[in-house]
C-alpha cells in the first residue's frame, strides 16, 4: 500500500548513531548515595522517639542496624580517603570518627535500659543530637574534600560500599533485635565490600 506521498509505507532509515558512553563516575555519586542515607538515620531518630513501648523497640532496633552498617561503612570507604585529600594536620575526617565512636558508646548504654524508662528518653535525646550534628559535619566538612577525588575506581569503590548498606540493612539474615550493636557492626565488617585501596 502506497504511503501518502505516493511511497511505498515502511520504516524510516534512522541516522547511524554511536552507542552512548556513560559518563565517568564523579564524587559527587558518592555524595548521591550518602544524602538520602543521612535523611534516613533522621527519620528513624524520629520514628523511636515518636514510638512507645514494642514499636519503639522496633524503631530503636531499625536505627541501630543502619547507623552500624552507615558508619562502618564511612569508617572503610569514605573517612581515610577524605582524610588523604584533606592532609594529616586537618581533624575534619578524625574528629568524624571520634563521633562514631561516641555514638557507639552511648547506644550501648541506650541497650542496657527499658525503652520507655526516663534514663532512655534523656540518653537517647543526647544521641539525636549528636548523631544529627555528626551527618551535619561530615556534609560541610567531609564533602568538599571527597569533591576532589577524581579517581574511578576509587569512586566506584566508594559508591558499592555505600550502596551495600541498603542493601544489608534489607537482608532477612541482617541481625535481629536481640542483637546488640556490637554484633551488628561485627556482622557489618564481614559483610560490606573491601575498601578501597590504599
Ligand atoms: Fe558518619
Ligand atoms: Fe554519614
């Protein structure tokens, strides 16, 4: 059947194109994955103070696992190379350690009491701040310097292990809430990717 300029009907000739090639991985990829990671730990800060009782447990027992799984990953992947680009005599990437460090205390002691206990509300209201000062420091900090990295690998290297958190915080083998903080950032280390090379 003719076309309606006369011409038989079929499919257009398409110019030749080049297949597309993806743009190299920047840093800002990284600060990609990160963002909304740090959007999440201040909605599960929320969430368990919102909560009473199971569900606070619950909420308490969500936080725990992702702030084990994001900082261990920070600790590996993402706190030595802003280090290296900041230079030894910067504290930025240590004083960002020391903080986790704190917060690792002070949720061990948060494990220890009732979640509906007067001693939790307090504790925990000091780890909330802190915790939310702590992601506030690491964007104004840490940020610009991991702008800088140019390095694929390295970056691709960052952006799996960050990734790996979501990933592991939704594994039904992840642990339960029983489980203490220690033992998730033990389960944590085993599982997230090697970190980037040195
Ligand atoms: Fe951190
Ligand atoms: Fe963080």
């Amino acid at each position: 059947m003719p076309g309606s300029d006369g011409g038989p009907r079929g499919p257009r000739p398409r110019p030749a194109r080049l297949p597309a090639r993806p743009a190299p991985p920047a840093a800002d990829d990284v600060i990609a994955v990160i963002a909304p990671q740090h959007e999440h730990v201040k909605t599960l800060l929320e969430a368990v103070r919102q909560q009473t009782g199971d569900r606070r447990a619950a909420a308490f027992h969500t936080l725990r696992l992702t702030l084990a799984l994001h900082e261990t990953a920070e600790q590996q992947a993402i706190h030595p190379l802003a280090l290296r680009q900041l230079g030894a005599h910067d504290r930025a990437a240590n004083d960002r350690i020391a903080e986790e460090q704190t917060a690792g205390q002070t949720i061990r002691a948060l494990e220890l009491v009732k979640v509906d206990s007067d001693q939790f509300d307090a504790t925990f209201g000091h780890l909330a701040a802190s915790v939310t000062a702590h992601a506030a420091a690491e964007e104004a900090d840490e940020w610009p310097a991991l702008r800088q990295i140019t390095d694929p690998p390295v970056i691709n290297s960052m952006v799996e292990q960050m990734q790996a958190v979501s990933r592991l915080a939704a594994d039904p083998a992840a642990p339960g809430i029983q489980a203490t903080f220690t033992e998730m950032q033990e389960w944590a280390r085993a599982r997230l990717p090697s970190p980037p090379a040195p």
